[in-house]
C-alpha cells in the first residue's frame, strides 16, 4: 500500500468520525459510548471533532507531497547485500555481521 493510500484512507476516517462528533455528539456519546451526554461532555465531543476534522483536512492537503529527506532510509549495505560475511573468511567492516 502506498503512502499516499494510507493517508487517504487516515484522512477519511478522521473526516468521518469528527463530522460525527462534531455535528451529532449525542449519538457519539450516548449511542456508541453508552456515556450520558451532559452538557459538558458534548463540547468535548465538538471539540475533539474539530480537531478530527483539521487533522483530516491537513491529511488530505500532504498526501500529494513527496517524501522529505529525512524519512527516506538511507541505503546501508547488510551482510545479505555484500556476501562476505556469510563465507569461510573473517567479518567483513561493510555492513553489519551477525
């Protein structure tokens, strides 16, 4: 699954459940939770879906974005890359031997 997939995915489920959250708290609270949705507990609820739906907005607007620098992995040789260490000869400085 791509990077992109999954952030779409992420960013729907955010939308989704903050738009719940958001708009109907007393079905989120009463009806998914069992919880009594008094009143302080309903700005709760809005307020967490408000933050749900600004997470999913700003998922969606990076999905398109390439990878930056630093979340690439750098390309470290292993013992199954350069095939010495696995031979009757001494460990080798190249990768990591087991």
């Amino acid at each position: 699954m791509t990077r992109k997939t999954v952030l779409t995915i992420a960013a729907t489920v955010a939308l989704a459940i903050g738009l719940i959250a958001a708009l109907v708290p007393g079905f989120l609270l009463h009806g998914l939770k069992a919880a009594v949705p008094d009143p302080a507990a309903l700005v709760m609820a809005r307020t967490a879906g408000v933050l749900l739906i600004a997470v999913g907005i700003q998922t969606l607007l990076v999905r398109r974005h390439p990878d930056s620098p630093t979340s690439r992995q750098p390309d470290i040789p292993t013992a199954r890359q350069c095939g010495r260490c696995f031979g009757a000869g001494p460990r080798c400085n190249c990768c990591f031997c087991p």
